[in-house]
C-alpha cells in the first residue's frame, strides 16, 4: 500500500545509499533569471547541461512590469541576469520562453499552463514556491543554487524522503470563501512550522471540487506550513486540464500516460505520518494580520489583544508584530484602512482568480492605489480577450505586464516604508515587499474589496 | 567546500523565532556574482539604518558577538525561500553553524553544500544555552561534527542527529557533484528504462535533443 507520493518517488529513484539518501531522478526543471548562480557553478567546472531537453526557462522574479522591453528594466544588474538566461538557454539549446515570448511569465503559472508539468513527474525550481506544481499530482519542490547546478549536470538531486501529511479538507466553501482561505486556514491552524519535514497530500471532498487553478493556490502556499512539497493526486480534473496544453502527450502516449496517471491516487489504508482535518464549511474570507502566514484571522473577527496572552514570551511576540504592522489590539479587521492593493503572483494570478477579481471589480471604483500583474502573458491576453483589462481599468485598477513584481519587489515594484499592503501574494515576512512594509495576504476578491473601500471589507457584502 | 570537523567560536544568542530568509538575506541583494561576497548583506535590514549605519542593539553589532562564528536562534531558523545566498550571508561572515530546534527544509538542505552546518538541539536545551551565553557574553561553543556533539559553556556536552551523507560531505568537503558523476552508469541505466516506461517524457511535442 502506498501513498501517491511513493509512487512517484519510487518510479524516480534512481538509487538508495546505506545512510538513506536518495539519488532522485528530475523528470522537469524550470529555470528563471534568478537561476545564473546555478549556471556560473556549471560553467566553473565545464561541465555540460546533461539533459537540456528536460529544462524550460523563463524570467520572471526581476522582469518589470511596466514593459516587458529588456531595456526598460531600470536595474542594471537585474537586466544582465536576465540576459544571462537568454545566452545561457542558448549556449545549451534550452527552451525558453524569453521577454518576447506570449509563453513568458511566473514559472509556476508557465509549466502547468504549458504542459510541462505533468502528473507522475518529478519537478525542480530554483524558487520554493515551486510547490505549486503539485496541483497536477507531482512531486515538485524548490532547491537553492547549489542544487540547480546538480540538477543541471546530473539531472538529479540527493534527497532524504520526506514524512508524509495528509491534509484532509471536508464539506463545501461557501459563497465568498476561496482556496486562498482554505490554505490560510490550514497554516492558522497547523503553523509555519507544522509541516516541516513533510511533504502534503491535500484530499477531500473540498479539494476534489477545486478545481486545477484552485488547487495550485492550496499546494503553493505548502511552504508556508513549512512542507516540503504540497499534491493532489490526479483526477478526471486534472486530466481534462491537461488534455490538449501544448507540450503534453497526444495521440496513444495519451492514452499509455492516462492509464498511468489512473493509478497514483493513494492506496486506501495507505499510510500517513500525520493527519489533519478541516471542515471547510465552517470556512469564512481569511486575512493575515501578523508577519508570518500562520497569523490568520478571519474578516470577521478582530486584531489579537497582546494582554489576553498568558505566555509572556508568546505576548511580547504578538506586541512587536501590532507595532511593525501598526495595528491596535482589539480593534476590528473591517476598520483597518488599506493603503494599497497588488493582485499577482504564483499564488493568485491565473485567469481564474482574475475572473473572480474582475467580478467584485465591476461593481466599484478603487479609493486606492492597486495594480494587477497577471500570472503570464497568455494569462493577460486571455484576460483582455474577455474583456476583463477594461473592467479593472475602468475600475482604477493599473494592468501590467507579467512577473513576480510586488510579490518580492525585486523589479522596482515596492510597497513603500510603513504602507499596507493587501497582497494575494504567499509571504507577509517583513520587508518582503519592500522595507518596513506591512503586508496582509489576501484572496483576490478580498483585495478587489479592500480596493474599492480603502480598507479590509467581506467580499460577501459585494455578492 | 570547506572541511568541518571541530568549531569553536564565540556564539551569539539570538532568540528571535522564525527568522525567515528574507531576514538573512534581503532579495535586493540576491544578483550579487557569487565572487563578490555577501558578508556585508547578512541580516541588512536588521543590522544597518538606512545611511549605512549600524544599529547598536542588534547582537552582531555589539563588541563581545562581533566575531561570532555560531548562532543560537530558537525555533524555525531559515524558513520561506529557497535562496541559497542567505547561507552564502552567513559563511561569508564567518558564522558556520546555527543551533536551533527547527529549520527550513530547504535551508537546512542548502546549509551542508556550503560547510555550514545547522544543529538540532531540543527547545529547552536551545534556550538553556542562550542563557548561558547572555550570562557570559563572548563565551564560546564547541560543535564536534564527527562525534555529533555540542559542548556548552557550562561544560555539559548535548548530542545532536546528522543524516550519514551529510555529515560525511561535511567531514571530508566532498563535491556532490564529483561524487554524483561516479554514478553515471546508473543514472544512464535509469534513464533508459524511464524512457521505455514513460515514453510521454520523452516524446514529441516534448523538445528531444539527445
Ligand atoms: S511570484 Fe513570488 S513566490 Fe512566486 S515565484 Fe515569484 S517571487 Fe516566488
């Protein structure tokens, strides 16, 4: 009996040493721009690229998203990084999806929009939200620079199994709540550290009723519970999803992929190292008011009181976060004023989660500054070709190119010292999009409706 | 890679939880070539004001930590991304191991490819071993990597857990990818066998070249 997890893990092992170390091989490898530092330990050795054919790249973490123009990225440095991806896919003969390419954009919205991610693969990036893949039923995981340049001589990578969680969602969402909500209620309640060591099986009826898009925002943020990796084993949902995306499998390798697929679910009576349940049915719109994931409130309820916590240690941490976020105790989430509003990153910047933004959109006008940065560029051109550009333009909102942008703040996107941010980015950490900036991590309705009152609103209000 | 075998430094007691990698190693610095050295970067935001200078309480500014060569932390050191530099941060400063009760997984993993090495140590005993060091500031830790120990200013000895491989790659500063290359023949082995089992991976439209 074995978990989908094993399966996946067994079908690459390539070999086990005595101490337990894993030589596990790489089916998928997306490179970025901020994947130089791999390519200069290669090109230190001389070694070649073994496998190019299995690497795809695009740059996105320092790309600007005002143009996507090589020339207008203001940043010296992070211009050279990106040309150095170009010369570098093109000295090995790696595909890539450059600044010119509609293919371009966020590496975890590219490899499953494109196909390249597939179910029953193993898959590396040199970023650690590359958890996200594992929305297709794959074990994928994030690994810094030394490890890339493993990967890209070897095209494989030492590891030590990982235990395994399972996370269990049951019951139905209700009107307003997201998958966004769902995983931040996961992290409110296991916290960041809750799954370390661990690589997440999300299952349940909740998550079979996600659907792909949906369940890529659950396994991205597995990180920020501390897991390894996040999944889903594959259904006829992930199939159909895959079905026909431009470098899947066709014709009767479909059909010999498919009947693989068919069978990594989990064993039932397989076994877990952990087991978490939720009932999503009790699940309202979640915002974090802290600066780390796991400080989750819902829309509903108030900033924690620091004098109510008995743990003088624990009291003094929530203390020093109100102060960094500039929040009072007690005071209601609804009545914190919003400075700024980014809709984008890996987390919730795919066509659906701007399809959900556009609806709550059309019904005001921002009081505030807001952009949006869809999650690639075939995900901005699908937009504009529903129209959904002029709604948020209409709106107030400003529509920019594709790229990480204020998720990390590496292109010049920031949010300013002291300013709040509602973000439907992944991390709240300090300083992490831009210095002394206050983030809230949001779903994408719940940023469209902190856009239009200038502060924190239920999105069930404008249903 | 550098050898590690026994370290004795000076540790600084840091006893904030969850110091996330954009804590170690803000992103803006993260394109630095490699050669150039991160030292002045490690813990930017919290050690230096906006002009440059340094913050006096932040522990690696004050005189007795200055060239401190371990950290005590306490819970979830290196969490959130996968940025290798936030170790290269650390090394290049001259800090090779950080003691706390948790790590990020894939800082821990990035740690051992660059000699550093992070130490598990339970919560209490994490904590025991701030006080000691605040009660003596500049006293010094003793981390003995072959027998996996940890000696404390106290004089007690605290052991710790170290996966086979890396605390072999570690002793001997072994290359993994030297090391790896021996395996070839295998990798080639699988590689054959994984294209007649999974022919989808390989075949058009997927780009073959060899
Ligand atoms: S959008 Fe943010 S989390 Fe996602 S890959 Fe880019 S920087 Fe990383």
């Amino acid at each position: 009996m074995k978990t989908c997890f094993e399966k996946i893990w067994d079908d690459h092992t390539v070999l086990v040493r005595e101490d337990g170390q894993t030589l596990l091989y790489i089916a998928t490898h997306l490179a970025h721009d901020g994947s130089s530092h791999a390519f200069n330990f290669l090109a230190n050795k001389n070694l070649p690229v073994r496998r190019p054919d299995l690497t795809f790249a695009t740059p996105d973490h320092g790309v600007s998203t005002l143009s996507h123009k090589l020339e207008d990225i203001p940043d010296l440095e992070q211009r050279q990084v990106v040309q150095t991806l170009t010369r570098n896919t093109g000295k090995f003969g790696i595909t890539h999806f450059g600044l010119d390419d509609d293919r371009q954009g966020i590496a975890h919205v590219v490899g499953p929009e494109q196909g390249i991610t597939l179910p029953g693969t193993t898959l590396v990036c040199g970023d650690s939200h590359t958890s996200t893949h594992g929305a297709l039923g794959c074990i994928a995981f994030g690994v810094g620079a030394s490890d890339i340049y493993h990967v890209l001589a070897t095209q494989t990578t030492w590891q030590r199994k990982p235990k395994q969680m399972r996370v269990t969602v049951n019951g139905t969402i209700g009107k307003g709540v997201t998958a966004k909500d769902i995983i931040l209620a996961i992290i409110g309640k296991v916290g960041t550290n809750g799954a370390t060591g661990h690589v997440i099986e999300y299952a349940g009826p909740a998550i079979r009723a996600l659907s792909i898009e949906e369940r890529a925002t659950v396994c991205n943020m597995s990180i920020e519970a501390g897991a390894r990796a996040g999944m889903v084993a594959p259904d006829e949902t992930t199939f159909a999803y895959v079905k026909g995306k431009p470098f899947a499998p066709t014709g009767a390798n479909w059909d010999k992929a498919i009947a693989y697929w068919k069978t990594l679910p989990s064993d039932p009576g397989a076994k877990f190292d952990l087991e978490v349940t939720l009932d999503a049915s009790e699940l309202v719109p979640m915002l974090t008011w802290g600066t780390s994931p796991e400080d989750v409130a819902p829309i509903t309820g108030r900033v924690p009181d620091p004098a109510k916590e008995s743990d003088p240690k624990r009291r003094q941490a929530i203390q020093d976060q109100l102060d960094y976020m500039g929040l009072q105790p007690g005071q209601l989430l609804t009545d914190v004023k919003v400075d700024r509003v980014f809709i984008g990153s890996c987390t919730n910047s795919r066509i659906e989660d701007l399809r959900a933004a556009a609806a709550i959109a059309r019904k005001g006008k921002v009081k505030i500054p807001s952009m949006i940065s869809p999650g690639s560029t075939l995900v901005k051109k699908q937009a504009e070709k529903e129209g959904l550009d002029k709604i948020f333009k209409d709106a107030g909102f400003e529509w920019r190119e594709s790229g990480c942008s204020m998720c990390v703040g590496m292109n010049g996107d920031l949010v300013g010292p002291k300013e709040r941010c509602a973000s439907t980015s992944n991390r709240n950490f300090r300083g992490r999009q831009g210095k002394e900036a206050r983030t809230h991590l949001v779903s994408p309705a719940m940023a469209v409706a902190a856009a239009l009152t200038g502060h924190f609103a239920d999105v069930r209000d404008f249903l | 890679m550098d050898k590690f075998t026994v370290f004795t430094a000076v540790a600084a007691p840091y006893e904030k939880p969850n110091v996330d990698t954009d804590q170690l190693l803000p992103a803006r610095f993260l394109r630095r070539p490699r050669s150039e050295g991160y030292q002045t970067f490690l813990f930017r935001d919290l050690r230096y004001n906006d002009d440059n200078s340094e913050k006096p309480d932040f522990v690696l500014n004050q005189a007795p930590y200055r060239n401190a060569g371990i950290m005590v932390a306490d819970r979830a050191f290196g969490g959130g991304s996968s940025r290798e530099q936030a170790v290269w941060a650390l090394t290049d400063s001259g800090i090779r191991s950080v003691i706390a009760s948790s790590f990020g997984d894939i800082f821990y993993n990035n740690a051992f490819k660059n000699g550093f090495l992070p130490v598990r140590l339970d919560q209490a005993v994490v904590e025991d071993l701030r006080a000691q060091l605040l009660k003596n500031p500049g006293a010094r830790i003793t981390i003995d990597l072959e027998k996996q120990t940890v000696l404390a200013p106290d004089g007690k000895t605290h052991g710790f857990d170290i996966g086979g491989f890396h605390k072999q790659s570690m002793l001997l500063g072994l290359d993994e990818v030297g090391v790896t290359l021996l395996n070839d023949p295998e990798i080639s082995t699988f590689e054959t066998a994984y294209k007649s089992r999974r022919p989808w991976m390989s075949a058009p439209p997927r780009p073959e070249r060899g």
